[in-house]
C-alpha cells in the first residue's frame, strides 16, 4: 500500500457514490408513497420535486467527481477532500428543502455554486503551478 494514495478523495468519493444511491432511494419511496409507476416522471408535486431534485444532484455529480479530483490531485488532497464534504451535506441540505418545497432548495444550491469554483479554482491553481514547474522550471 502507498502511503502517498489518495486515500481521502477515495473515500469522499465512495461517500458521495453512496450518498447518491441513498438519494435514488427516496426517489424510489417517493414513487411507492405517491403511487407513481416508472417510467412517469410526473404525479403528485411532492413526488415531482424528490424526483427534480435528484435529477439536479446527478447533473451535478460529474462536474464534482472532476473538481473534487483535479484539485486533490493537483492542489490539497486535504482541502479537496473536506470541500467535497462540504459539498456533500450541501447536496443533503438542497434535496431536504426541495422536497419541502423549490424555495427551500436555495440554501443548499448557495453553498453548492460556492464549492464549485472553489474546487475549480483550486485545481486550477495547482495544475498551473505543476506546468510551470515541469515545463518552464519555474517554482512557486
């Protein structure tokens, strides 16, 4: 075993994958309670908002996988790591208050649109520091 792996991005990553199934299985619930029989998309606003707002977390989920890697990868394992923490109690909090009602959503869509760039800017900053290390032999 490594000791230099990325243990922690691994890990937020497992977390996450099963945070997603968790949320696929309330969408599941939510089709049982509200009797609404795949594949209709539509019924009950209830069942209609559990389901958008799952929808909405497996959009975002690609762009996290790949800013939550760049900028562990290429700036702090660490930082990465607890950012993708945070972007998971964010996503917790957007699919509660969704499923309450779309206003309730807005805390959880806040905090997500502020991981984002963060991760990005991060990753950025590394990879950018790595090519001027490698390619120009500039240390910063």
């Amino acid at each position: 075993m490594e000791t230099d792996s990325p243990f922690l991005l691994a890990a937020v990553s497992l977390l996450s994958a099963l945070q997603m199934g968790i949320l696929a299985r309330r969408v599941g619930l939510s089709r049982i309670a509200h009797k609404v029989v795949p594949p209709a998309v539509t019924g009950p606003p209830e069942f209609e908002r559990t389901f958008r707002a799952h929808q909405n977390c497996v959009e975002c989920y690609p762009l996290f996988l790949v800013t939550l890697w760049a900028s562990g990868m290429f700036f702090s394992e660490a930082i990465a790591a607890a950012g993708g923490l945070l972007y998971m109690i964010a996503r917790e909090i957007y699919f509660n208050g969704y499923i309450k009602s779309t206003k309730k959503r807005l805390p959880g869509f806040y905090l997500t649109l502020a991981i984002f760039p963060t991760l990005s800017l991060l990753a950025l900053i590394g990879i950018l520091r790595g090519i001027l290390h490698k390619y120009f032999h500039i240390h910063l």
